[in-house]
C-alpha cells in the first residue's frame, strides 16, 4: 500500500510539474498579446551552489535598477521585462538558459561565468546576439575587430593586473605618474601569484610572466586545485620558501576567503595581499573575521549605499517592498556591480534609441549601441552614480571603454576605498590584446573589420 | 490482454534470439523510433530539440557506455566525465585542426578515448570494487589537469577550443533539427551494437565477472582480456557522447562542462535508472537531464509570488528528494519498475 500510495504521489507531482509547464507558456503567450511590447532581459544567474554570492547579488542589484526605471516609466518609455534563469555556475545549464532566452529577443546575455562566457562567444557570432561580461572571460575580447559580438566593458583581468602592479609600486613609494622610472621600485620584488587552477585562474599568467620580464619582478605563480578549500602546502611555500612581497589573491568564491586564514596562520601581512575583484566582497572578508582586516581588493565600482542612485533604489524600491535581495546586502560589493550592470545596459538602449528610434531594441541594434557608447562624466553625475562608476567609451576597436581599476581595503568592517582610479597601462595592455586576439583569429579563420569603414 | 506470450511460437533460431520476442514490445519500439526520427523533428521547436533532445540522447549514450562498465561488468568508474571530455577534445583537433571528415573524426574521439580508459582501466586488472571506484576517481582529476595544463590541447591559458562549423560531404550540418539527426543516427546505430554486444558471448562473460569473479574464471572467462575490453568499450561510448554533445550542443569543448559533478550524474543515472539495463540508461539520462529542467520550468509559474532566492533552491530540494524517493520505491531503479508492470500486463487480467 505504502509503496502504491507513493508511486501514486510522484506521478501526480511529475504530471502536476507538465501541466505547469504547459500552462504557465500559455499564459504567458496570451499576456505578451494584451500587452505593449517590452524590453526583454534574461538574467543567467546563480542563487545556488558555492558561488552564489556573487550571482545573487548582481542579479539581485540589476533587477532592483530595472525594478526603478519601470517605476520611473521605463527607459524612454518602453519597460523592462526580465527572467531569470537558474545556472548553477554550470557551463551546461548556462547554456540551456542561453537556448531558452534566445527565442525571446534578449537584448544581450550577461552570464557571470567565465566558463559559460567561452561556450557562448561563437554561439552569439551566430545568432546575433551581444555577449557581454563585466569585468570576467577573456580579456583580448577588448579587440572590437575580432571579436565583433563580445563585450567587456568596463574593464577585464589584464587591465586590472597593470593596475595591480601599479599599485604596488606606489606602496614601494612610487609616485604614480612618471612610468619611466617604475622599473626601480619593482626591480626584485618578488610576487607570488596565488591562481586557482581552472582557465579562469589562469589567464592573468602570460601578462604577469611579461610584466616580470619588463621590470625585474619575480612572479611565482602557486595554483591551488578546485574547489581550494586546502592552501596550507601553497602558503608554506609562499611564506618560507619563496619568501612573498606581495601576494596576488586570484581565486573565487569559497576559495578567496582561505588564504586570509592562511596568512593570518603564517603571519604574512594582510596588507600584502591584493585580490582579484572577484574576491573583494563583503561575502569573502566576513567568514575570516579579523583575520580579514587590512587585505587589499581591486574593483571597478563604488561600494556602499552613499550613491544617489543606490540611495533611490533603496528609497523607492525597498520602500514599495519591491526590492528582490535582503535589505542587508544594498550597497554591497555585488549588489553594486549589478546595479552599474544595470546602468551600462541602460545608457546603451537609450543611445540605441537616438539612432534607431525608440522602440524595443533586438540584438543586432544593442550591438551597435554597445560599440557606441559613450557615458561621460557628466552623464553620470545626471544618473547619480559619481564615483559610483567610471565614464566608459567604447568603438568598433575598443570594447573595453574603461578600464580603470581602484583599489578598496577592509578595515574589519566595511570596504573603504584605499586608491584613486587607476588607470592601466593601456598601449601595454593593449599590444597584449591585440596579439592575443590575432592568433584567436587566424585560429578561426577569422576576417579582421576595418574599423574606420564601420560607422 | 495483447501483450502476452500465448501463440508466440519460436520456431526458428532467429526467432529465439530476437532482441524483442514478444511483438508488443518491437511494435512499441517501432512506434519509439518514428516518434524520434520523424515526430519530435517535425512538431518540436529548436528550444527542444537543441538544448533537450541532443543532450539527453548524448547523456543516454554516455549513461550506456557506464552501464556496460558498471551495470554488465560491474567495474565502477568515478571518472567517466573525464572520458567524454577526451573524447570531446581529441574529435575537435582532429576535426578542426587536421581537417578530417567529421564522421571519421568523432569515430577517432571514440578510439583515443578508449585508449585512454584502457590504460586508466589497468587497475581494475588488480583491484575491485570501492578501492577501483577511487582509482578511478583519481583519472577524472589526472584528465581533467593535463586538458588544462597542455597547451597543444587546450589552446593555452583559456582552455576552450571551439567546434568548427560541421559538414558531412559538403553538406552542411547547421541547423539543429541537422544536428538532431546527426546526434541520434550515431546514438541508435551505437546502441543497437551495444545491445547486441551485451547479450553475446563478451555480455555474458562481463555479466559472470560482475556476478562472481573468480568463479567467472574457472569456466574460463579471461578476466583480465574482458575486464579491459569493458572498460575500452565503455570509454569509447563515452568518448563518442562527449564529442557528440560538444559537436551538436555546447558548441566549444571546455573542461568545466566535463568536471566530476557530471561523473557522479552519470553514475545517478545508471542507479536511478537501473544498472544493467539499456532501458535505464534512457530512464536516467532523462530523469537527470529534463527532471531539473522541467521543474525549474514550472517553479517560473511562481516567479511573482516567492522570493527567486528561495525559488532556485527548491529547485535542487525537490530533485533531490526525487532520487530519495526513487530509491525507496524502486532500489533497483526504473527500468525495474517498468519490468515489474510488464510482468504484471502477461499474466493480466489473472495476476497471481
């Protein structure tokens, strides 16, 4: 009977679960008839899994910014529309929600997952669809004439790591302007490159490699395996053998918090250590407690909630009880790199419009928009996002647009901002890119644009 | 009433060895067949037939090569992820480097996979059971490190390599109802070899070796030839999915859409579904690929309603809770369970 009764249970569910399914499309399809056309926006993005502070926080922060321009009228006046599609972190279930959305005109796909961005790159070429990431997946995508459909803006991993470097020659007492002269406080400083071994950890190494060649550095580079729970041998190594200046901290998710652990353990000091910006949230300093404190972490946006722009969100949104993470985590880390998400996307649509008109913009539009942008400084006082976000200006050659880095320290509590914009060596970084995304090209065959025939 | 034995006479040799004796099952499987060659390509939109259809009969194919290994042979392998990503990546450099015809190219990921396994099978010639699970183990990760590590294979620091446009004579293979096909002539022409291999002369040694091994050895089964030859088998199965999955689905060969979460599902499924059947690696291969899928589908119905935070985690509560209750009603998974209502049907309607 027992047996029977539970057999019953699960086919019902499984049956219910169709039904659902079936029903649910029919619905949606006679809402899309009544309705005026909307801007659709599919958000691949994780609640789940180890990483899910990163990707319920921006997906959190840019559905609240588009949650307060619907409130506001919409982007000249067309609405926002979005969906969420659960990921994982998983390149296969990433790309069964890119499937699912690509029938729906996304504007763009966002993935926030450098393995789910290299499965999309040649899918997007194909279905005319921008793939965009912030700040992760390949950094030679910057070269607009190769990769024509990809996007990454406002800046990506070798910018930051000039940066990085940069910025440790300050600390060393360079004066942060005369580049000629940087070689002397580098010379034999040694710098460990702490990577978790996936392609994602790996992709800052030829550039630190040539960095070191450049100006006398000495860079190690000590990979940790997935998931990096256990640093102990790497840190032994680190602190007594190789005998670190500087530790460059370039994990992800549950592996970014061990090394402060680890350090505090060796006694190496926190403020040697300069993380990616992946592991500069709040989410990564907390569970190390006081462990954390000193530790230094880049990042391309502000933190906290003193923006005008963060401010309304969390005036009109929280306060209609619309909001869509816990009020406690606006303002953080995250939250705000999906809020100038949200931003980026915006400005891009309303320059989409000056030139196609105002209408709901399709993937070949929004590619076009993407290579035009232009927010200057002035525009983003208007938004209310000073210091919030960096004026970007993209071209047919340069999808990066920034590329400005600043670096943020933790002081026990909360993030505080610990430099000025950086700004990257950019003809350096550039040549880099360049290089790369050539022998990308000649692997794929592919033509390169001439970008001063593209309007 | 139908599906019954009575006046099912075998009277020739062919007759007694068919693989469907009784003519209900070899109409169903009929039905099953143009149901998936001309129904499903005809009425199903790209959405299902790109991203569902390909990845479950790539899953059922690889969830098969598992079973011969752990269902038939009862060798178990942790590590058969790994064995589709070699077979992923080696049919993508033959195919996209040296130009080789795309058939003979995915035959290839097949063979360097199975010559892969055999060699990382070589333990199984000394160990058994849990001790052999975690050598495997050891393989995932050993595969997974050199694709990342070797340039000449992973294309440096990015490890992706991307699949070429296909074509097969000049034909071009571009959309997805072509790649349907593709993927499902492979997936039946492989199968039917399986099934046949599994109730020959080798099935039936594996099947004595998994069922007592030394015993197996004194009727003169060569265990070490045929444990071997298992895992060759199996590995060239799963090199063969992965190449398929790459080549019609993902796109672009990258390890993390083969690292070990996806060896422990293609191990849930040939137990969900039922070890040592085909049927199950079907059963599991769908409960592990549309299940998820079709719930969080339905879980979009209450998108307004609950937190999306919340929402996405029920998502994995009622999947798991799923493989519970499946094996407490089924231990010995579904393909059991439609065994037992098939026995029910012959003697239907005087069950006894």
């Amino acid at each position: 009977m027992g047996r029977k009764l539970m057999f019953t249970l699960f086919v019902l569910v499984v049956a219910a679960s169709f039904v659902m399914v079936s029903g649910q499309a029919m619905a949606a399809d006679k809402e899309k008839k009544k309705e005026a056309p909307k801007q659709y926006v599919p958000l691949l993005i994780y609640r789940t899994g180890p990483f899910a502070a990163g990707g319920s926080g921006i997906g959190s922060g840019w559905e609240d910014f588009m949650q307060l321009r619907n409130m506001q009228g919409g982007v000249n006046g067309i609405m926002y529309e979005w969906e969420e599609c659960e990921t994982a972190y998983n390149v296969a279930r990433g790309i069964e929600c890119y499937e699912r959305v690509k029938s729906k005109k996304p504007v763009y796909v966002h993935p926030i997952s450098t393995g789910i961005t290299y499965a999309l790159l040649p899918k997007g070429v194909k279905d005319h669809i921008p793939i965009v990431f912030e700040g992760y997946g390949r950094a030679d995508a910057a070269d607009g004439r190769v990769f024509k459909w990809a996007f990454n803006f406002p800046t990506h991993y070798w910018s930051q790591n000039t940066a990085k470097i940069k910025f440790i020659a300050m600390k060393q007492g360079w004066d942060g302007k005369n580049m000629a002269n940087i070689g002397k406080y580098l010379k034999g400083l040694k710098i460990a490159n702490l990577h978790i071994d996936v392609p994602y950890g790996q992709e800052t190494k030829p550039i630190l490699d040539d960095m070191a060649k450049k100006y006398g550095l000495v860079v190690r580079h000590f990979p940790v395996s997935w998931p990096g729970i256990d640093q102990k041998s790497q840190w032994m190594d680190i602190v007594r053998r190789f005998k670190a200046d500087w530790v460059i901290n370039r994990n992800w998710g549950v592996s970014c918090t061990v090394p402060l652990k680890e350090a505090a353990r060796m006694g190496f000091p926190r403020n040697r250590i300069l993380g990616v910006w992946w592991c500069g949230s709040e989410e990564d300093v907390l569970p190390a407690g006081p462990a954390a404190k000193g530790y230094y972490a880049t990042n391309f946006h502000g933190v906290g909630r003193d923006f005008p722009m963060i401010k309304e969100i969390v005036d009109k949104v929280y306060g209609a009880m619309k909001g869509n993470i816990s009020f406690t985590r606006v303002g953080s880390v995250y939250y705000n790199r999906g809020v100038i998400t949200g931003i980026t996307m915006d400005e891009a649509l309303r320059t989409a419009h000056k030139k196609f008109g105002v209408k709901v913009i399709n993937g070949e539009e929004m590619r076009w928009a993407l290579e035009h942008l232009n927010i200057t400084e002035e525009r983003i006082k208007e938004i209310g996002a000073e210091g919030l976000m960096q004026p970007m200006k993209t071209s047919c050659a340069d999808h990066e647009g920034g590329g400005m880095v600043r670096i943020q320290q933790w002081d026990g509590q909360k993030w505080v901002v610990a430099s000025d914009w950086i700004s990257p060596m950019k003809d350096y970084v550039r040549d880099m890119v360049e290089k790369s995304a050539a022998k990308y090209a000649k692997e794929k065959g592919i033509q390169l644009r001439d970008c001063s025939k593209v309007d | 009433m139908f599906y019954r034995e009575c006046g099912n006479y075998k009277d020739t040799y062919a007759k007694d060895m068919a693989i469907f004796p009784i003519p209900l099952d070899r109409y169903g499987f009929i039905v099953m067949l143009i149901l998936a060659l001309i129904v499903i390509p005809l009425i199903a939109t790209d959405y299902w037939i790109s991203s569902i259809m390909i990845p479950f009969y790539c899953f059922a194919l690889s969830a098969f090569g598992l079973n011969i290994l752990a269902g038939y042979a009862g060798q178990i392998s942790i590590g058969h992820a790994a064995f589709m990503a070699v077979g992923a990546y080696a049919s993508l450099i033959l195919y996209g480097r040296y130009g080789i015809p795309l058939l003979p190219s995915i035959l290839g990921g097949g063979i360097v996979s199975a010559a892969v396994g055999t060699f990382f099978g070589l333990p199984a010639l000394r160990i058994k059971g849990f001790y052999l699970a975690i050598s495997t183990l050891a393989s995932q990760f050993i595969i997974q490190w050199v694709i990342v590590h070797w340039r000449w294979v992973s294309g440096g620091v990015f490890g992706t390599v991307e699949a070429p446009d296909m074509q097969i004579f000049g034909w071009a293979l571009d959309t997805p109802v072509r790649k349907y096909y593709l993927a499902l002539c492979i997936m039946i022409l492989l199968i039917t070899i399986g099934k046949n291999l599994v109730r020959g002369q080798l099935g039936r040694n594996w099947m004595a070796i998994r069922d007592m091994d030394y015993a197996a050895e004194i009727i003169g089964v060569n265990l070490y030839r045929d444990k071997l030859i298992a895992f060759a088998v199996s590995t060239f199965y799963a090199g063969i999915a992965g190449s398929l999955i790459t080549f019609c689905y993902y796109g672009a060969a990258n390890i993390e859409e083969f690292h070990v979460m996806v060896s422990f599902a293609l191990i849930g499924m040939i137990i969900i579904g039922g070890l040592g059947t085909i049927l199950g690696s079907f059963l599991g291969a769908g409960f592990f690929v549309l299940l998820p899928i079709a719930i969080n589908q339905s879980l979009g119905a209450f998108m307004d309603v609950v937190p999306s935070d919340i929402l996405s985690n029920i998502e994995a509560i009622i999947f798991g809770g799923l493989i519970v209750l499946f094996l407490i009603v089924e231990p010995y998974g579904m393909a059991r369970l439609w065994h037992t209502i098939k026995d029910k049907m012959r003697l239907w309607p005087f069950p006894y």
